[in-house]
C-alpha cells in the first residue's frame, strides 16, 4: 500500500460512531447537571447510554465493508479496527443491560456515572484505530483515568476505593514509561505517524539499536492495559475491588484495546524488526500464563480466581503475537489458514462473550450471598439450574474444551504457534491449560456436587438473564460454526498485516 493512501485524510464520517459516544457523554452530563436529583434512580441515564451504545454499534456495523481510509490523519478506519470495535461496543453494551440496574443502586452521581461509561468507551474506539504516536497516549490516557474513576466509584466501599488507588498508582507509573518509549520513537525517526515510524526503520539499519529499549518501554504502558506478567500486581485487588460490572469491562473490551493497540504499534511501526520483539512477547507470554496460574489455584473467592485466570488468559492471547507472520510471508497471506494475529481476534471475540457471562453469574451470586467464595456456588445447580449450567459452559470455554468459543480461540492460536514452529511455546501453553482446567472444574464439583445445605433460590433480575443467554448461545455458536468470525479475523488481519514494511 502506498503511504500517500496511508496517510490520506477521510471525512469527519469515518469516526461517527466516537462522535456519537462523545455527543452521548455529553448530553448527560448537562442533563444531570440542570436536572439534579430529579433523576434519583439513574434509570433514564443508563437507558439513554444503551441507546448511544447500540447506535454507535450500528454505525460501526455499516462501516464493514468500507474501503480503508484514515479520517483526519490520524485515525485509520481499516478492517482491524472496525471489528476491534464491533468487540468494544458490543461488549459495553452487554456489560451495560445486564449490570446498569446493579450500579444504580451502589453508586451516586449516576448522570456521571453513565456520562464517564460512555466517554471510556469512546476513548477504546480511538485508541484500537490511532495511528499517531500523540493520539494513541491521549486515548490510552484517558481510558485510564475514566478507568480509574469507574473503579473506585462505589464510594461508601473502602474496597472500591481502594481499588482505585492501586489501579491509579500502578497506572501512572505505566504510563510515564511507556511514553518514555514513544519519546525514543519518535526522537530517532522525526515522525508520530507509525507507517513514517516504520518506514525509517526499514530504510535505516543505524536506527537499529532503539528497537529493544523502545520496545520494553512501551511493552510496559500496554502490559499494564493487557495485564501482563510482572505488570500485572494491580489486577486481583482492582477486580476484586471493583463492582463486577466494572470488572466484566475490564478483563474484556479494556484487554482487547491493550492487544489492538499493541498490535498495531509492533507490526506497523516496528515490523522490520519483528526477530528483535519477538523472543520479548514469548518470554512474557510464559510468565504471564504461569504466574496466572499457579496462583489461581490458591484462590478461594471465583472473582479472584477469574482475575487470575485473566492474566492467564492474556498469556495465551500474547501467543498470536509471538507467531505472527513474517514480512517474507505477507505476500503470501492467502494461502494461510493461521497467520497468528487472526488467533488473536478470534480468541478476543469468544473470550468477550465468555468472560462476560461468567462474572455475570458471579454478579448473580453475588448479589444473592453476599460474597463470590466458592462455598456460595454450593449445589448451584439445585437453587438456580439456569445460572448453574450457564457457568458450566463459560468455565468448559474458558478450559478451551471443543464445541465453544474458547476452543476455537485456542485452536488458532496455538495452531498459528506450532506453524510458526515454536514448539517448547505450545507444550508449555499446554500444561499451562491442564493446570487452569483444575481450578475451573473446582467450581463445577461445587456447583454440581457441593456439601448439602438448604436450597435458597435464587432470583435473577430480567436483564442479567438476556445478557446472560446472549453470551451462552455465543459461546457456543463460535464453537459450532466458526466460519463467519474466521472470516471477519482473517480479513482484519490480513489488512493489518499488509502495512508491514
């Protein structure tokens, strides 16, 4: 691709869908700020901010197809970043129905609330299509501030709060660093724009040396948003800490916006060198999905084992990334049926509808009991069949059991791993899942097969089951038949895959 048709400037339309987020945030802030308390149960809010929600959703919807473009030359609308953000929106949108009724009862200020949900997801649509060194730091900036704020937002909880501290205090530090590394970037190529970053790279041996340092640098901004191992030490206490609904957006759509941007940084901008960052990702990879692990097996709350089980699963994710295609193969992308990056996405799309339904049965239970120990999942499957079985499928899907989402997400990504022929990678991923799957069926003897006590039924409100059911049946239909997200994964990655250099 030419970089005249990189760098070209769309129409302000490109970005309607952020827009929109942006008009919707807005409208109820000064809403709320006029009306007060007149709106004391936040119900309007919440529906106004579904209704943006599902109209930015649409308008992503109707970008599929489009030809590439980048609109105000610093934002590509390509193929990558529209089906990043088909997973941002509908995910808050899910997280949204099924957990608005809970934070309006925990919570004041609810306008603000609402106003700041629609503002960090409008942060995660810029930040998936940034193409500019600035603009990827404001919007992962801002993501994180109104992340932080969402976090701590149930102020009568000290845990809430602080949650919010240590997700602050870890962030920032993160973030100086990573922009340290863009700083290096952008001093030895004199461009923001990653395709001019990538272009001097491979045109400039003598630029060779910041590759490593520049790297590890921003590997420590992203591997915070991603949760990657060492940088991980904020994520049980922030998920736990947190409202679940909150914790359902972060160990998803927030994930999957470190792993785009990400993604693009290193295969644009640094893709030349890909031999250099490579050997990086697969040593946090290991660390990542074996310190998720092993410690997950010690958990005896299912919220912390699922924050556990996150960071885990970020380290199976970062497999795809280690197995990306080489610039040699680029040419030759149709004939490969696993070019690693697709894994990525894949894996992405199930894990969202997964992860979602399962810290939804945990909200559930919750709810119910009061906390999310395992002894509160004791004979689930008398007092609340539905809810038990649901949770049978997300943990079947989060093992990487075949005939679900996560099976699938697996599939690619370790297939794209032994293709790429990173053998000692793949077999300790392996044992790695053998180990996960322990823990995962704890829970499922405690649902199924608990110590005997009285049967409390227990009530599921409206919302959280139809959310609920969408995640089980979309689970379940990317294991079945996978086609079409394949389809919609190879083409975005195929696309981001052709700008390298």
């Amino acid at each position: 691709m030419e970089t005249a048709n990189i760098i070209s400037v769309g129409s302000l339309g490109s970005i309607l869908p952020e827009i929109i987020l942006m008009v919707g945030g807005l409208l109820i802030l000064l809403l709320d700020t006029f009306m007060g308390d007149e709106n004391d149960s936040g119900s309007g809010y919440m529906i106004a901010s579904i209704v943006f929600l599902l109209i930015a959703l649409v308008s992503v919807l109707l970008q599929i197809g489009i030809q590439e473009r980048v609109a105000l030359t610093l934002v590509s609308v390509d193929a990558f970043a529209i089906f990043s953000k088909l997973i941002i929106y509908t995910g808050m949108a899910l997280v949204a129905v099924a957990g608005g009724s809970y934070m309006n009862k925990r919570i004041d200020g609810r306008g603000e609330f609402w106003s700041l949900f629609l503002f960090v997801t409008l942060a995660m649509g810029l930040a998936v299509g940034a193409n500019n060194l600035i603009l990827i730091f404001l919007a992962i900036e801002f993501l994180s501030i109104t992340s932080y704020l969402l976090v701590g937002f149930v102020r009568d909880d000290k845990r809430s709060s602080e949650a919010g501290l240590k997700y602050f205090l870890f962030g920032s530090i993160a973030s100086s660093i990573m922009l340290y590394g863009m700083s290096l970037l952008y001093g030895a190529t004199s461009s923001l724009n990653l395709s001019q970053i990538g272009l001097a790279f491979s045109t400039n041996a003598e630029l060779h040396p910041i590759v490593i340092p520049a790297t590890v640098l921003v590997l420590v901004g992203l591997g915070f948003k991603t949760s990657l191992a060492p940088f991980h030490q904020w994520v049980p206490d922030t998920y736990v800490g947190a409202a679940t609904p909150i914790t359902a957006y972060l160990s998803t759509v927030s994930k999957m916006t470190g792993f785009a941007v990400l993604a693009r940084m290193l295969l644009v901008g640094l893709g030349t060198y890909r031999e250099d960052w490579v050997p990086i990702l697969a040593g946090l990879s290991i660390l990542t999905m074996s310190m998720g692990n092993l410690i997950a097996l010690r958990q005896t709350s299912v919220k912390r084992m699922l924050a556990y089980s996150s960071i885990a699963q970020a380290g199976y994710i970062l497999m795809g990334l280690v197995s990306i295609v080489s610039t040699q193969q680029v040419s030759d992308l149709t004939t490969l049926g696993m070019n690693g990056l697709n894994g990525v996405l894949i894996y992405l799309f199930a894990y969202l509808f997964t992860n979602i339904g399962a810290f939804l049965v945990v909200m559930a239970i919750e709810d119910a009991e009061g906390n999310s120990e395992v002894s509160s999942f004791d004979n689930l499957a008398q007092r609340s069949p539905a809810l038990a079985w649901s949770m049978f499928i997300f943990l079947l899907s989060l093992t990487g059991i075949p005939l679900t989402g996560g099976f699938m997400g697996k599939f690619y990504v370790f297939g794209a791993t032994i293709q790429h022929q990173y053998y000692w990678l793949a077999l300790l991923a392996l044992i790695n899942a053998g180990v996960a799957a322990y823990y995962y069926l704890n829970v499922v003897r405690a649902m199924f097969f608990g110590s005997e006590s009285e049967v409390k039924p227990i009530n599921i409100a409206i919302p959280v089951q139809l959310v609920v059911i969408i995640c089980l049946v979309a689970t379940i239909w990317i294991g079945l038949y996978p086609p079409k997200v394949i389809e919609w994964a190879d083409k975005a990655s195929q696309q981001l895959l052709a700008l390298v250099l």
